[in-house]
C-alpha cells in the first residue's frame, strides 16, 4: 500500500516514458525464472498476457494450431476466449484449437502425452501447423492436478517437435503460491514463454508475458507491441513491493510449510467424511475432490456447491471447479498460518458433518 500510495504522489504515466522502476523490477523478475527465459513484456492482465503469447506463438511458429486441456481457461479475449472451454463448452473452442483431456491421475485418464499425440494427428489431418500447447500449471480449472511430471515432459516434447511452443500459464500458480515461485518448475513442462499476471501486483492491474529473447526479436522484428498502462510506474511499484515482500516474509516457504500442514489435516479428516475422494495440490493451492462413493469416484458437484454456501456462511470462502464443478479450490492468501489452516479444517469438518450428501446426488 505504502509503496503504491509513493508512487501515485510523485509521478503516474502510462509507458510512453520511460522509468527507471520498470527496468529495476524486469531485472529483479527475470531473476527468478531460468536464464534463458529473459525477455519481460507487459500488459495489464492475465488475459492480455494470454492473447500476446497466441501472437507471438502464432507469429514465431508460423503456425495457428493451440493445443489446450478439457476445462481451461486462459481469458475473456477473443483469442483467449476461443481456447477457454471452460467458458463455453468444447464446442465454443475455435477449430484451430485442440481439446486434450488433463492429466488426472486421480480418475486415471489416459496418459496426457497420448491425447496431445492425437491432437497433433489432428492438426497434421486438418492442414493445421501447430503453433503451442498452453497449459495452466496446477491445472485450476480442469480441478487441480499434479501430474507425473515425465508424462507432462513427453508430451511438451511431441509439441516441439512438430514445431510448436510450450506455454506456461502462471497466472494462478506463480509467484510462489505452489510452494515455489513458479508453477512450472518441477512440474515436466519446460516453457518457450511464461505468462503472470492476478497476484502480481497484489490487487493492482499488471502482467506480463516472459519468453525466450530470440522469440521476442522475432516478434519485435515485424509487429509493434505498445499498451498505454501496462507496465506503468503504479503499478511497477506493487509488483515490486510484492516480490520485495514475498521474498523479506519467507511467502515461498509459508506456502510449502503451511500447505503441507493443511493437506495434513485435511487426510486426517479424510477418514471419517466418505464424501472426500481425494486431497491435491501443492503449497496453499489445494484441491478437495468430493464424490458420491469413493469406489466409484462419481463427483458430487451439487454438494460441492452447497458445501461452498455453508463454508461462506461460516465466513470461509473456497470454491468449486472441475469437469464435475466437485472439487473444493483452496486458495488462501499466502501469509496463512497453521492456525488459519486450523481453522479452516474445523469449518470444513464441520459443514460436511452438518450437510451429509444425499444418496441421489450425481
Ligand atoms: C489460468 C488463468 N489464465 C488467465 C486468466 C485471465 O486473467 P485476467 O482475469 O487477469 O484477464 C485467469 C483468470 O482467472 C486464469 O485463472
């Protein structure tokens, strides 16, 4: 807040200007991915990031085909939007895009490397050239997965080889809530470009689209790329103070530490509530999956949804997301403690005491 008040009293342009603070903070960000990964362009939100790196993709590549898992979402623009069926169905997805089931280890759904295998037969059976495959890297909206890794590097390697790029969507996992500061690491995806954005600036409007420099040259080369406030002083300096504080409070380690004690607590609660299938996820990015049987696995999305209610009525909030709209989201803010977690596991415990599931639920 201090910081982003200071910054608002002495100067707020857009990017025309230059300023010394964007060039401290790329430096200070950059920092934290690979080296290769060393090119930092700004936009001012996660689906702006998005609908860069399709261009880029596309631009680079000479491609347009986008590979992209059954639930994603990846922006409200018309090119975000176009390979988000989590917004309106498989069928709302472009023709040049390919719908690959997640990898679920939990359901057991066929290797990921499998389907994109298929998606790139498709693509070369529809004259399409690839241009990426785009994931998410805790797979949020597909219902929180944490794949095998080699499944996820075979599949990263099919892409590239028919010529397409790996996206990384950090726009829910980065900046340190999985317990590390990016989502995609130690994840098997090995991105040609990283998109940031939501926590980036702790409630101010940023984000930004990292790549390797040779593709951004080779963008720059031929396409202009301006936007008025992306990367304006304001909110440069709640970037900064962000990454200042995730670093002087330890936020990385907190999100590890305390995660596991809350996925910890929530096994232990596991055995006396049938309704829980599974428990996922990593650091204070948690995902509570809530079935009808635990043989069966059927998801259980309507009690989802009234688990949701009783828990905002006790003033905890989660939500629900997945194929199944069954898996509870747990995404609390990154200075939770272990008794914050204490007292979510009693507010869980007791909303799926007092609201036992129906045996007709589906
Ligand atoms: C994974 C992912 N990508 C992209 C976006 C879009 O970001 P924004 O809402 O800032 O446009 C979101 C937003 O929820 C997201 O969760």
């Amino acid at each position: 807040v201090e910081a982003v008040q200071k910054q608002v009293s002495e100067l707020v342009t857009h990017t025309r200007y230059l300023h010394e603070s964007i060039l401290a903070y790329s430096e200070d960000l950059l920092g934290t991915l690979p080296d290769h990964l060393d090119n930092i362009m700004y936009t001012c939100t996660g689906s702006e990031a998005n609908d860069l790196a399709m261009r880029i993709a596309k631009q680079f590549t000479g491609g347009t085909g986008v590979i992209v898992t059954a639930e994603a979402y990846h922006g409200i623009t018309t090119e975000t939007g176009a390979i988000s069926p989590s917004l309106g169905g498989r069928e709302s997805v472009t023709p040049w895009a390919q719908v690959v089931a997640a990898p679920d280890s939990y359901r057991g759904t066929a290797p990921f490397v499998d389907g994109v295998a298929q998606a790139l037969a498709n693509f070369a059976r529809d004259g399409i050239t690839p241009a990426a495959l785009i994931v998410d890297t805790i797979y949020s909206a597909d219902g929180i997965l944490t794949p095998d890794p080699t499944d996820i590097t075979a599949a990263g390697q099919l892409v590239r080889a028919a010529g397409g790029l790996l996206i990384a969507d950090e726009v829910q996992s980065g900046f340190g809530r999985l317990g590390r500061m990016w989502g995609f690491e130690g994840s098997g995806l090995d991105p040609d470009i990283v998109t940031t954005g939501k926590p980036m600036g702790s409630g101010q409007p940023i984000a930004s689209v990292i790549a390797r420099h040779e593709i951004v040259d080779a963008f720059g080369a031929k396409m202009r790329y301006f936007s008025t406030f992306a990367g304006n002083p304001v909110g440069i300096a709640a970037a900064q103070a962000t990454l200042d504080v995730l670093r002087d409070d330890e936020l990385v380690e907190n999100a590890h530490e305390v995660g596991k004690y809350l996925q910890a607590g929530l096994r232990s609660m596991q055995t006396r509530h049938r309704q829980i299938g599974d428990i996922r996820g990593a650091g204070l990015f948690v995902g509570i999956d809530l079935v009808a049987d635990p043989e069966t696995k059927k998801p259980i999305g309507d009690y989802a949804f009234d688990i949701v209610n009783a828990m905002r009525e006790r003033r905890v909030l989660v939500s629900a997301v997945g194929a199944g709209r069954n898996v509870l989201k747990v995404r609390p803010p990154l200075p939770f403690t272990r008794s914050d977690s204490d007292r979510f596991l009693e507010v869980l415990d007791s909303s799926l005491t007092d609201l036992a599931p129906h045996e007709d639920r589906s």
